[in-house]
C-alpha cells in the first residue's frame, strides 16, 4: 500500500492498531486504505489487495463466495450496492457472517468525497442482547400468563412492568397504563373513581402516596366500587444493595371471601344445632337415668315381693304342718281321756268334741 507522506505513514499506524477493522475509500468507491483486522474480520485473502481494489469489486468476491447467501443476479446486486454507497450517506447496521461471526459496520462520509468505515467483532455483545431480548420475552410471557395482577414501579415510583391481569383486576384503561407512568397518576385515576370510598380525593391521594414512597413490605385487601374483592401484596426491590422500587401482585380473592362467609355460616348453623342437639341429648341422658333409677326401685321392690312369698310359703307349711299335728294330738288325747275316764254324774255335761273345738279356736 503505497504512503505517500509521513502523515498517511501515521494514518497507516494508527489504523493497524486499531482493534477494530477499518477501511478508507475514495470518491470512485476505490479502497485507499485498510488494516489487518479488517483482512481477519472478512477472511480476506491479502493477495486479493496485491492490485487496486474498488468496493465494488469486493462485494462481487464476497457474493460469489456466499456471504450474503444465495443469489441469483450477481451483477443486480452489486449495482444496487454501488448505488447505495454512492449516495456517500453515513450509515450504520450488522452482518452476521457465514461463520456465524457478527459484524457491525459504521460508515462516515469524508468531506473530500468517500468513506471512512469501521468494522467492529460485535458477536458476544449480539450473543448477550439476542438472550437478554429472550429473556425478556419469557420474563413478559410468564408475567403476562400469571393469574394474579403484577406491577413494578422503579424507585421514582414509574411503572416499569405489568401484566393484563393487573389491568383487569384494577380496570385500568389501556391508555393508563404505559412504561413511566406515574403511581401519582394511576392513584388519582382510583380515587376520582370512587375506589378508596367517600372522601377528598386528593387526600386519598396524598396519604397512599406517602405510604409508598416508604417503599415498606405491605398487605391488604381491597373491595372495589363493583363488589370485588382483591388481596395486595407488595415488597421492596433491590438491585446491588440498592433500593430499586417494589413489586406488588393484585389477587382476586372475591370467590375465597364468598367461600369463608358461607363456610363461617355453616359453622355458626352447626354450632347451633350442636348446641340444641346437646340440651336434647342432656335431657334424654337424665330421662334415661331417671328410669334405670325407676327400674333399679322397682326390682327392688319385686325381690322383696319374691322374698316375702318365700317366707310366707315357708312359714304357711309348717304352721300348717303343726296345726295339723296339733289337731292330731288333740283328737287323740280326747279320745284317751273318753276311754279313761269315769263315768260322770248326769247333772254334769261331759265334755264333747265341739266343746274342745272351741276351745282350740278360743
């Protein structure tokens, strides 16, 4: 490469310590000037810049060996490539090699006509921004798929990320809602609308404003003018021991509030009834034991009954076994003494049988 004075001796220098590639081109598109990154960058062969080389005829060599993929009119391409750069407008874009290698291009016009153009190895830092666009793109799909309402407001209290439940749950219009509006905003739109119930709206405003310039943890619920009830939750945000805002979830627990009324009415109506079923179940225990207690007395009583029959059975056989052998003995002796005894005046009356028969029952 021919250096004609010591300044392009210098420009020489400067440009193959570049750690970027450069190239110079003149007004008739012709390349007066190139360093060694830029030959590694494009995996150009050097004996290729052995002989004048226009831009255009490096194009040609870089279409006919595939970097710009397949394509069929060569000649059309590099017409429109030509074109382009004589326009000499400043410009800037990315090529992604067939190596995979990605190339960001930079091209300044020279005010004597040409380009001075830079070609910088921007493939980690496209690799990075192609995962970092990823990952925001599952970040918004997860957020964006998440039941509850979500928002972060940063630490100047503008709204950063939300998803369309959070939208819902608070009915916001899709014009409210927007990356840096103001919490201010969004709390005046709520209490102009009844949300925060009777009161001054810009006092309302004021106090929830306080509140959360105190970036504290906080949970609440909130029922809305239209009946439904939803849980807040929110907690700080730190990035690097920084406060960085705070992240808050809106959860629609109207069916769970439903669900605890109707279940702590059961509860009452059961605690009821359980009482009633107790004072009945108290009362039949003391008609029960009143009639094992009746029962108890009334075999008792029919024991003794049974044990004064016993006796009186008993007691009846043998005075009536000694009646009989009382009369027995008596029938006899009068028989005895009849044999026995003399005969007896007639003015005396004997003693006869009835007699004695008196005597006995006397």
């Amino acid at each position: 490469m021919p250096l004609p004075s010591a300044d392009a001796q210098m420009l020489h220098t400067l440009c193959q310590h570049f750690p970027g590639g450069v190239t110079v081109i003149d007004r008739e598109l012709r390349i007066v000037l190139w360093n060694e990154r830029f030959l590694q960058l494009l995996e150009l062969p050097a004996e290729l810049f052995e002989r004048p080389v226009t831009v255009p005829d490096l194009w040609r060599f870089n279409i006919e060996r595939g970097e710009f993929g397949s394509v069929q009119d060569v000649d059309a391409l590099v017409q429109q490539f030509t074109e382009r750069a004589l326009r000499f407008e400043p410009h800037v874009f990315t090529r992604v090699r067939p190596n995979g290698v990605v190339l960001e291009v930079r091209g300044e016009p020279i005010a004597e006509g040409g380009f001075v153009t830079t070609w910088t190895d921007v493939s980690e830092h496209h690799r990075l921004k192609t995962q970092l666009t990823r990952n925001d793109a599952l970040v918004a799909q997860i957020v964006n798929h998440l039941p509850q309402g979500i928002s972060l407001f940063d630490e100047n209290l503008s709204l950063q990320l939300w998803n369309q439940a959070f939208a819902a749950v608070l009915e916001f219009p899709p014009q409210a809602l927007f990356r840096g509006a103001r919490f201010e905003d969004l709390l005046a739109l709520m209490a102009e609308r009844g949300d925060y119930g009777p009161g001054d709206p810009q006092q309302q405003i004021a106090q929830r404003l306080e509140l959360a310039r105190g970036f504290q943890p906080h949970r609440f619920e909130r029922t809305r003018p239209n009946g439904r009830t939803h849980l807040v939750e929110g907690m700080p945000v730190r990035f690097q021991d920084h406060l960085a805002g705070f992240v808050s979830t809106y959860t629609d627990i109207t069916e769970q509030k439903a669900t605890e009324l109707a279940l702590r009415r059961a509860n009452d109506q059961l605690a009821s009834g359980m009482d009633a079923r107790s004072a009945e179940l108290s009362a039949t225990q003391s008609q029960l034991q009143q009639a094992i207690t009746q029962l108890a007395q009334t075999e008792k009583l029919a024991a003794l009954g049974h044990l004064v029959a016993g006796i009186a059975h008993e007691l009846n056989t043998a005075i009536g076994n000694s009646v009989l052998a009382a009369s027995t003995f008596l029938a006899r002796a009068d028989a005895l003494q009849a044999e026995s005894a003399p005969p007896s005046p007639t003015c005396c009356a004997p003693v006869t049988t009835a007699s004695r028969s008196r005597y006995r029952r006397a």
